[in-house]
C-alpha cells in the first residue's frame, strides 16, 4: 500500500465509499498505524476491490507476482491415494485451510454486529448438515469451557483475538461475539468462523498417528467439505480475483496448503532449503508461521502464491517440492 498509494491517488479515491458504506480511509487503516505491515490494506467487502481498484490491483499484482487481467482458475476436484512418502516419520502435520466470505455481507474488517450473527448462522446450519466423518460440533468462542479451549488450544484448533493488524483493521470489534469454531468428531477437520475472513475451514492430519497417510487424504477431505458447503452458501468471487478475502494476500485459492516438518538440516542450510522451495513456489516459515524462529529444527512449509493457481495445483507443487527437499541429503 505505502508502494502504490501517492498522495495525488488518495485524494482522488478519499472520497468514494462502497454500497456498504466503506472508505479508503478505512481500507489503509491498519497499514497507517502498522507501517511494518507487509500488504498494509484491507477490503471491507466484495465491492472494495472495484471501488478503490486503482490503488488494490497494483497490491494485488505486487502481492501475487501476476497480472489480475487473465481468468482466474479453480479445480478442487480429488486427487488419487498415493503410498505415503518414505519421508512421512519427519511430518509432524499436514494442515490445509481454505478463507471463504460469505457474498453479499460485509467482510469482517466491515462487518456490524447482526451481519456477523447472520454469518454465523448460516454458517453453523451448513455444516451441522455434514455427515460421516466430516460431522461435528459447533463451540462458540463465548461458551467453552475451560477443559475446551485447553484441548482445542493443543491441537491448535482454537483462534484468538486478532494480531495489531487485524486489530487496526477492524476484525476484533465486539469479541468474541458470533464467533466460533466448528469441529468434526475426530478433530480432522475445523471452520473458525468470524476470524479474519467469515469462513477459514480447515483439514489436518498427523502423519505419526496415521502413517499410512498422505497429504492427498487431507486436501480430499477438504475438497468434499467444500463441495457440501457449496450446495448452501454462495461466496464472494470474482472471475479475475478468485474468491475474494479481507486480505489480498489471499485472494485467488484462499489456499495455504502446508507441512510441519523436521529438517535437521536448516540451521546449517537453511538459505539453501529456502532456494529449493523457492523453485517450486513455496515458503518456509517459522515453527509457529510467519515472523516466528525455528524451534528444535521443525519448519512450516506451505505453497507461496494463491491466485493464477488451482487449488489442486497448489497442493501438487507442495507435494512435489516436499519430496525434492526431503530427497535432498543435505537436509536429511
């Protein structure tokens, strides 16, 4: 945003707001108080991206590396069972998350209280619809018990109040109102609704306690809750932006397909390990994501670009570029 924004271009959008009734002004909020802030500018609906188009398409294409002039792809169509990698005892999890907003509805930067309640509502009817091992519970943030939010909290199913961007932002007006966590009985598959975006539905595996598993099971899993929770909700989308997010960084998939993994080998070649990945379009972060250190040498490996990707091909360059990492003797 402090790239792109020239006062000349401010003052040309200032005064425009969306049907909804959000500004510019408010959009860079969070970047102006958190100038270390790497996006520094949110939409407060599906309209945002139009309105203030001028300054979001030069974001959207610094953030993604490409042009939003072509048609954005989508497959979420299933993937084959493969044998599970030789390297599947060093994964402690497969995680893959998908941000939805729900069309028509102010995104949570934007978003009043009854519109956040109707969310959640619909939300919540959607998926107690869900059967066999997709079937669960919904929790709201407000009413979990003390026994709840320690289990939640150590198989990292819990969301809290938004980081000081998404505070700037917005996003944590009235918490923990209308929010809440949606979980299967087998604790493989979550939906925190009323985070950053309305919906951030979740599936994970522990290659350790099933290890017989690959990462394919978990990206099927999630494939088929999409595809249920389609059948109720209609999402915010774009044919050029893909599905469309709070944050730009997510727009196109809203895919972050990753692995905690142990490569006993970073501390010593972690520049090399960060240039293999980087080939096949992914990241390394920390133990704990972004901006967090390397802990007894597990890193976080996910796939870097979400738009001008399919979903499905997000998940296959993780695969792939995993192997060639973990293949790799220098890391081994």
């Amino acid at each position: 945003m402090k790239q792109h924004l020239t006062p000349e271009l401010f003052n040309e959008l200032k005064s425009l707001q969306t049907k909804s009734g959000f500004t510019l002004e408010r959009a860079v909020e969070s970047g102006l108080k958190n100038p270390d802030s790497s996006v520094g500018i949110y939409a407060g609906d599906g309209e945002s991206y139009q309105t203030f188009a001028k300054i979001f398409r030069p974001v959207i294409e610094t953030c993604h590396g490409v042009s939003i002039d072509g048609i954005h792809p989508s497959d979420l169509s299933p993937m084959d069972d493969a044998p599970p990698p030789p390297f599947n005892h060093k994964i402690l999890s497969y995680r893959i998350r998908i941000a939805r907003n729900i069309a028509d509805i102010p995104f949570p930067p934007h978003v009043g209280n009854a519109d956040r309640s109707r969310v959640e509502q619909l939300a919540v009817d959607a998926l107690l619809k869900f059967e066999g091992d997709l079937k669960g519970r919904y929790f709201p943030l407000g009413e979990l018990t003390k026994t709840q939010r320690m289990t939640f909290e150590h198989e990292h199913l819990l969301f809290g109040r938004g980081d000081r961007f998404m505070e700037a932002a917005g996003i944590n007006r009235s918490w923990p109102a209308s929010r809440g966590i949606f979980v299967s009985n087998d604790h493989k598959f979550a939906v925190w609704i009323n985070e950053e975006d309305h919906l951030r539905i979740i599936s994970m595996d522990r290659p350790q306690k099933t290890p017989s598993q690959g990462i394919e099971k978990t990206y099927n899993r999630l494939a088929r809750a999409m595809a249920d929770l389609e059948q109720s909700l209609t999402f915010a989308c774009d044919p050029h932006l893909g599905f469309l997010t709070s944050c730009p960084s997510n727009l196109g998939t809203g895919m972050r397909a990753g692995v905690h993994v142990r490569l006993s080998g970073f501390k010593t070649r972690g520049q090399a390990i960060h240039e293999a990945a980087a080939r096949y379009l992914l990241q390394i972060r920390g133990t704990h994501g972004e901006k967090t250190g390397v802990e007894n040498d597990v890193v976080d490996i996910s796939n870097r670009y979400r738009l001008g990707i399919t979903e499905k091909k997000c998940v296959e360059m993780l695969q792939h570029g995993l192997e060639a990492i973990m293949t790799d003797e220098r890391f081994s």
